[in-house]
C-alpha cells in the first residue's frame, strides 16, 4: 500500500508477482509512505519521494513470522483490569504495549523473535518483570500474578557522627534499574 503525506487513506495498492515486484503507477509527485506486509511477515515502511515523469523505486524487507503474546493479569482474588503491560528490548525500547481488558487478558502482536523484559504495572499492586523468548510463529500465552499493596521504605540517612543529612539522593532499583528516586527531608528521613 501506498500512502500521500499523513493520510490514512491508501494512495495505491499493488500485490507483487512470483519474484517479489510490484508497480503502482499514475501517482502524483510529492512525499508518500509505502508499507509492505504480508501473513506472517512484519510490516515494512518506508518514505518515498515521487517526481514527475521519474520512477522512484523502494525495496522492503520483511522479517518472517512475527510473535504473540497473549496472557491474563490476575490478582489474589480476581483478575486485574488496566494493568500496563510492555514488551522491552535490551536497550530499553518498548516494542510492543498493551493494557489489560475487564477480563484481565491482553494481546500484543507482530513481535520480532527474541528476548525481551515483560513488564507489568497495575495502580495498588507491586509490578512484575519477567523474561520471555518470542519464536517464530508462536503465540506465546502467560498467566501474570501480581501481589497487592506494595509495601513502603522509610529510613534516616545521617553521617558519622549521627547528625542528620537532608538532601541525601535515595535511590530504589529493581533489577539494577532505578523504579523509584526520593530526596531526605531536614531531618534525613525519607520514605517510598
């Protein structure tokens, strides 16, 4: 498919032949956007200038057999509604997102394969950070448990000599990531 500027309206279509080429013709000069997909391939984009009476040609490459993730986010006594759920490369990039519906289930899809960080936030529940391995193909299907009512980290922060340090920088880290960051009050204290 073939899209003008920011439409979400298809400016042409084509099917490509046994050797992988298509042809869209009778396009207006300016900026499109071709994408490319077909089942069981990610989607490929890319930016495409058309100049009049000028062939503009743009190659894809699609990733075969894209990842499901599928799962339900439960609490101790019922499912969870709303909980927050990424799927985080090793460099920190969200490649995929969902929340959770009324029934506590989820669907994440067209995931490359690999490894990634499963993170799960839900409001008055502790979250959750687990690893999963997307295959080729697979739907991937996981039961998350989350506990209820994170607990609190209270404390006093002094020197040597007992006397109390505000300001201090209090950092909590999960999983050598930092998840929450406070600063001491006058009298050192602190609380999470």
């Amino acid at each position: 498919q073939l899209f003008f500027g920011t439409s979400v309206q298809p400016a042409g279509r084509a099917v490509t032949n046994n050797a992988g080429v298509y042809v869209i013709n009778g396009l207006s000069p300016g900026q499109y956007t071709v994408s490319m997909t077909t089942p069981n391939y990610n989607t490929f984009s890319a930016g495409a200038t058309i100049q009049a009476n000028a062939t503009t040609t743009v190659d894809g490459f699609l990733l075969s057999n894209p990842g499901v993730l599928t799962g339900r986010v439960n609490g101790p006594n019922d499912v969870i509604s709303g909980a927050s759920i990424k799927v985080v490369d090793v460099n920190g990039t969200v490649i995929g997102s969902a929340v959770s519906n009324d029934d506590g289930t989820f669907f994440i899809g067209n995931l490359p394969v690999g490894t990634y960080a499963l993170t799960i936030v839900a409001l008055d529940f502790q979250s959750e950070t687990e690893g999963i391995t997307i295959t080729p193909g697979e739907t991937l299907n996981i039961s998350i448990n989350l506990i209820p009512e994170p607990g609190a980290i209270t404390g006093i922060v002094t020197d040597e000599s007992g006397d109390a340090l505000p300001g201090a920088v209090i950092n909590v880290l999960l999983n050598n990531i930092i998840i929450a960051s406070t600063v001491t009050e006058q009298n050192g204290s602190f609380t999470f």
